[in-house]
C-alpha cells in the first residue's frame, strides 16, 4: 500500500513534503522530464504556468535540468503538431518556466492488446514528474495520472488506435433495446429501423458496457483498458517517476476542448505519490466523498474506475492508499 500526500491548499508545509519526496524519490538524477498538458487553445480552465511553477521552483532549487513535454493530439488543432504546439505552449507563457519540448519521437513498447508508441524524450529522461489537471473525461469519466500517460505520453498515431480499437462491432443476439443509444455521450448511435446507425464515434465503448445483452464487442479491446495499457507501457519505460494531481476546476470533459463545459464538482486539493493508481484512485474517493455522489458517472456515464481497475489487473500500481494529510 503506497502513500498519497493530500492537501486542500497548496501551502508551504506541503510544498516542503513534496520537495523532501521529490529529493529522495529522483536522487542521482539530472534531467527530468515534466508531462503535462498545455491545454487547448481558448480553454479557460486548463493549467496556466503560475498553476505548474511550485513544481518546478523544486526541480529548479535543487539542481535538478527539466524540460515541459507534451505530446501531439490525434485531432486537428494547433497541438497537433510539435511546431505549433510548442508555439502555443510558449504564448500561454510555459516557457517562462523552462524549456519546453513537444517532439514526436517514440521507442515501439509491446503492450498486453497492441504495440504503443511511447514518447522517446520521456524515455530518455532519467526521470519522469506527471503533473496531471484531474477532471472529467467523456470518454474516461476522469482524467488524470493514468490517462496523462496513457494519451498524453504517446504518439498521435497511437492514440487514434486506440480510440479505434474500442469502437463497438455489432453481434448477432442484438435486440434494438437501444440502451447502446441512451449510452452514447454524443447523441452519435441511433438505432433505426432495429440497425444502428453510427454519425460518428469516439471508441469511448460505453455503448458496448451498457448493452445488457452483451450484443456488442470491441475491435480489440474496452478503451479503458487500452487506455491502461497505454499507459503501463509508458511507465514501464520509465527509469523514476512521481506523480502530482491537481483536484481543481473540476470540469466535465477534458483539457483538449476549447470548453471543458461546467464545472462538476467544488476544489478538493492536491495529491502526491510515488504509484499513479493510488493517486487517481485517492483523488476519486475524495471527490465523491466531498460531493456526496459519483460525479463522473452522472455526468459522463462513467464513473472512471474502470481505468483504475484496468491498470490494476495490468500491474501497473494498487489503488490501495494510506491518505497522508500534510
């Protein structure tokens, strides 16, 4: 069982419980590698530089070389790429805190469901800082730890394999109950004349969880666990890692939308350790506690642990936890 350093503030005290567990946990290291996400162009409540610099002031105050590294989005944007994805990073100010680098580079990990591209420059560092914005994700429930890497520490190109690998195919015991179309987030599966009809799809493959029926199956596997996979083959490349999640502007959907839309649950605070499950898994228990209710399952239609379970059975950490309140 690990421990997860909490704080409801990001205050001195626990900035020094960090400093000290950041200290032993990347001792002997020189150049570490910071994952992040900049945030979408226009997005209101993504990470600014001033949310990131306590970190790196550590990183900086104890010798340590660090880059800012996010990777390129499957989508059409500026972050699609690394030039303007870099520009973009620059222009919201991230550069005031280092150097930043968002290179496309990859090493091939095999994966338990498919091979996964993995950013080379996190590799190459002697150690990883995930800094994660924990929040909801329409097709995770939540995004944090697990899916900064298992998106944010892969190629563009693995990332569409992986939303394409949890698209649904259609089996023959389907009885049109369309519980699949009450499932979609999207409005994007309709049922018609008993076929399904598909305007577009994610792969999120909560259709295919909801179908009582089991009348639906996956390319080639639940975007959970692929989401997983992906990330334990990051991690299983990496030499050291810490993570830090940031419980704040808890939104509904994610970072890379021009409007991650309301605001789902109040700021719960800051949590830290050395085991990614443990910390997404202590940061959903403490803002359902607070709420009183699974606000991702009743905003995404996924409560996210699905993820959690998945990186589990993957080896990837234990979502058991003392909680360390500092």
């Amino acid at each position: 069982m690990s421990e997860v350093y909490f704080s409801k503030e990001l205050n001195e005290k626990y900035l020094k419980v960090l400093e000290e567990n950041i200290k032993q946990k990347f001792n002997g290291c020189k150049k570490i590698a910071v994952k992040l996400h900049f945030g979408e162009k226009g997005n209101k409540t993504a990470f600014i530089p001033e949310d990131i610099k306590p970190f790196t002031d550590i990183l900086k105050e104890n010798g340590f070389e660090y880059f800012l590294f996010d990777s390129s989005t499957s989508y059409e944007g500026v972050r699609d790429n690394p030039k303007t994805h870099k520009e973009h990073a620059v222009e919201k100010g991230f550069d005031e805190l280092g150097p930043i680098v968002t290179d496309d580079s990859f090493i091939l990990v095999n994966g338990k469901h498919m091979d996964y591209e993995v950013c080379k420059p996190l590799v190459d560092s002697d150690a990883v800082l995930v800094i994660s914005h924990f929040k909801g994700h329409d097709c995770s429930g939540f995004g944090g730890a697990i899916k900064n890497l298992g998106m944010g520490a892969l190629t563009k190109k693995t990332k569409q394999e992986i939303h394409e690998g949890g698209k649904p195919e259609i089996l023959d015991n389907c009885n049109a109950c369309k519980a699949c179309e009450k499932a979609c987030n999207w409005g994007f599966l309709k049922i018609v004349n008993n076929k399904h009809v598909f305007l577009d799809c994610y792969g999120c493959s909560n259709c295919i969880i909801k179908c009582p029926n089991k009348a639906m199956k996956p390319k080639v596997a639940l975007f959970d666990s692929l989401l997983a996979d992906g990330a334990n083959a990051a991690r299983s490349q990496f030499k050291k890692d810490y993570y830090i999640n940031v419980a704040k502007k808890i939104t509904k959907i994610c970072d890379c939308a021009i409007n991650s839309k309301e605001v789902i649950a109040e700021d719960t605070g800051y949590f830290a350790g050395e085991d990614p499950v443990a910390v997404d898994k202590a940061c959903y228990d403490a803002i359902s506690k607070q709420e009183g209710k699974d606000v991702f399952l009743k905003f995404n239609q996924k409560s996210g642990l699905r993820q959690v379970k998945a990186a589990e059975k993957l080896g990837m950490g234990n979502p058991e936890y003392q909680l360390v309140k500092a």
